[in-house]
C-alpha cells in the first residue's frame, strides 16, 4: 500500500498473472480497494491460465466443464504495485499468482513452475544467476504490409539492416528515452540496447540478477511494457519470433551461471574452460532440449525462425564463444563463467523457458552427466541431431520427455499439450496474414 500512498493519482488498478502462453490475465479494480486484494487476494477460475492463444477456453479441459470451472486463489506475488507507463491515466499493476483455497501452490500456474525449480536449487544450497537478452522489432502495421516505421525524429524509414547502428537508435531515440524511464519506474533492470540485424529490430539485455523468479518477472513486464509503449508512439512492438519471411526473427537469450553456499560460482575453476559441474550442467540442457523445444517454440510462426543460417540454432550441441550453437559459452573472466542458451524465441513465456533452461542444468548437475565434445566452427555444418523441426513433432516429444517430467508438474504438462494440440487444429485454418494479425501483438 506504500506505493500506492505515494501515488494519490492512481484511481485504477490492473491485478494480472501469467497464463501458459504468457498472456496477462487479470481485472480491473478501483483503487480504494487495493487494501481488500493486499489481505485477502482475488479469485479467477483455475481454467484462465489455460486458454489458447485466443483466450478460448480448452475443449475437453477436466478444468472446465468436468470440474465444475472452479476458482483459483490468486495473491500478489513479491514485486508488489508498480506503474503501467504505457496507459494515459494514471494506474497501478499488482502482480499476481495462484494458489489452492488451502494455500497449496497451483500447479498450473507458470510462475508455480519457476519457483519450484528454485527451490530445488535451494534444496541443493545452490542459486542460480539469471540475466535474459530480449530482442523485438518495432513495427508499422497500419497498411496492408507490415514496414520499418517512420522515424519520430526524422519522418523517415530505414528500411536495411542496421547491426549496432547508432543511427538505427538515435531513429527512435524518443520511444527508447521512454522506454528506459519506464522501466525504471517499474524496477525493471534494463542495460544495453542496440540495433540488430533486421529493419526495425532491437535487442535489449536486462541485468543479471540472483532471483530467478525476479529475472522471469522482469522478462514478463518488460514484454507488456515496450507492447504497451509502442503503441502510445504510433507502432506495434513485437516479440513474434519471425514477422518477416526476408528476416532473421527474434529471440530471447538467457545466461546464467549458479552460485554455492560461498556465493562463489560451480562453474569457475579458474580454467577458460571452466568446471566439471559447468560441463554437467550443459549436458542437462542438451539431454532435455528435444522435449523443451515446445516451450522455446511455443507457437506456429515460431518454427519459421529456427531455421539453418539464420542466426537460430537448428542442431543440439554446445561450444566455446560460438553463435552458432544451442549453447554458447562466452568469453570471460573465470568468475563470470556461465552458459548461454540460445534456442528460445521472442514469443515465449519467459517463467516456463527460466525454468526449463534452469530445470535441465539441475538434472545434469544432479546426474553428472557428461556432454558431447564442445563443436567447432559452423553448427550448420556439424552433422548434429536436430531440434523437432514442426510444432506438431515439438508438442509430441514435450508430452513424452522423461527430462520435462523431471522438471514440470504432471498438471502443467498435461494443460500445455492440450494447449498446443488444441491451438495446432485452429490454426490450420488461419491465411498468412490472419497469423500475423493474430501474432503481432499477442506473444
């Protein structure tokens, strides 16, 4: 309520948590009211964090009409009220997630999933350090024709590629100024932005930090943030993995080293090479990324960017300062010694990719599992098996993993790959350019 205090203007407060897709889901509530969610929370049925792409309930869900389409307790989640910069009037977002009546987390609850990953890792006397890099594009789309937007500054569209191009960003420096006032006022911990390797596309990395679930937290917001703020600028942001054919798409890419008891990190033993415990946590991740390609892949149009030569990973393999690969160690000092993993999309739920990255460590490092030898050169040209090449083979191989079994509640599973199954039939009825509509601004 302190903030709230702080800020008189608000009048108007949202309350949302993250369905399977990522997507908020919540109410609006007047803010003389706030006191009543703080103690008691609210309640949505469990079934709305499992709706399709469209916001449909799932046919044949044992949530819905089989249970009686019972509620959920939902209770703010730590990060507590912050602003919604992309709104005209003034309004405060509290975070939330769900819960049993009893208490008892939900296990279809995304964020659920992350934390008890986490607490695993705590079980262990091991945190893990989690810093994520989001790539987007700005977009006009207020044609026929989806095209770089006009400069606010200049009026004028750049319509090449512009790789770490200071011009690119100096383009739209207004949309970033206010972008990075935003995520301020919002604790998200923004650093470097540059332009990438597509018209209209950038790349902003968010700091690492030694909480997971804050790391996913961010991640989520940031997505609703530069969406939001887009459109106060007279564009689309979009985290679509691959809104042009021409282009590369986008991805979100996650580091992430663990800490010990000491706060010292496994993965340093003073080599350039680092650990055994580095190489058993990069064993896990390749053991278990077949049957997590569903959740760095979680929609249609996200199967157009794994493609080879693209700048996304296609094959299942690991290297040393190498972006090619699924995953990539970079060059650092040996404290900063940590894995990259490159696989997942733009359009993803962050809690589900945190946690099945941070998951699949856990199972290497818990079986001391060993990796192929690191590849060298083009992962292209290597010969390595492949990540599931369509949905359809992503959704099947997600439903049967032993690794995602080890990871996720039988709950989650079940509800994602009816999900997706449920999503895969709809689609097939979609033109390109009703995907595009239906993508651009949703994921």
């Amino acid at each position: 309520m302190d903030w709230l205090r702080e800020h008189p203007e608000v009048k108007t407060i949202r309350v949302a948590a993250a369905d399977l897709n990522g997507m908020a889901r919540g109410k609006r509530i007047p803010a003389r009211f706030a006191d009543k969610l703080l103690t008691e929370g609210t309640k949505f049925p469990y079934s709305v964090l499992n709706m399709d792409i469209w916001g449909e309930d799932i046919e044949d869900s044992p949530l819905v009409f089989k249970a009686g389409d019972p509620d959920g307790l939902l209770l703010p989640t730590e990060r507590g009220f912050m602003p919604m910069p992309w709104l005209e009037a003034p309004t405060g977002l509290l975070p939330l997630w769900m819960f049993h009546p009893d208490g008892r987390p939900y296990d279809g609850d995304p964020r659920q999933a992350l934390a008890r990953v986490v607490e695993r890792y705590a079980a262990a006397g091991l945190t893990p350090v989690v810093a994520t890099e989001l790539e987007f594009f700005l977009i006009d789309d207020s044609g026929g024709q989806l095209r770089v937007p006009p400069s606010p500054r200049s009026g004028k569209r750049r319509t090449g590629a512009e790789t770490l191009s200071l011009r690119a960003l100096d383009a739209f420096d207004r949309f970033f100024t206010a972008l990075y006032d935003a995520c301020e006022a919002m604790d998200i911990p923004a650093d470097t932005a540059i332009s990438e390797a597509a018209p209209g596309q950038f790349e902003i990395n968010l700091m690492h930090q030694a909480d997971p679930l804050k790391a996913a937290d961010d991640a989520w917001l940031f997505k609703q943030l530069v969406k939001g703020l887009a459109r106060r600028y007279g564009f689309a942001g979009s985290f679509m993995a691959k809104p042009y054919d021409e282009w590369n798409g986008s991805g979100m890419h996650m580091h992430f080293s663990v800490l010990d008891q000491n706060g010292d990190n496994i993965f340093d033993n003073g080599s350039e090479e680092g650990s055994d415990r580095l190489r058993h946590a990069v064993a896990g991740c390749l053991a278990a990324m077949p049957g997590s390609t569903l959740l760095f892949a979680p929609h249609e149009n996200s199967y157009d960017r794994l493609v080879p030569n693209a700048h996304a990973p296609t094959g299942i393999g690991w290297a040393y300062e190498n972006r090619t690969s699924a995953i990539r160690i970079p060059s650092s000092g040996p404290k900063a010694r940590r894995i990259e993993h490159r696989v997942a999309g733009g359009d993803v739920n962050p809690y589900l990719t945190v946690a099945a990255i941070l998951g699949a460590a856990l199972n290497g490092l818990e079986d001391r599992a060993e990796p192929p030898t690191a590849i060298r050169g083009n992962a292209y040209e290597q010969g390595l098996d492949q990540l599931p090449a369509t949905w359809g083979e992503a959704i099947d191989t997600f439903a049967e993993c032993p690794q995602i079994k080890r990871i996720f509640p039988a709950h989650l599973i079940e509800n994602f790959v009816m999900t997706k199954r449920q999503e895969l039939r709809y689609m097939a009825e979609l033109s390109d350019d009703e995907t595009v509509e239906l993508y651009l601004d949703t994921v």
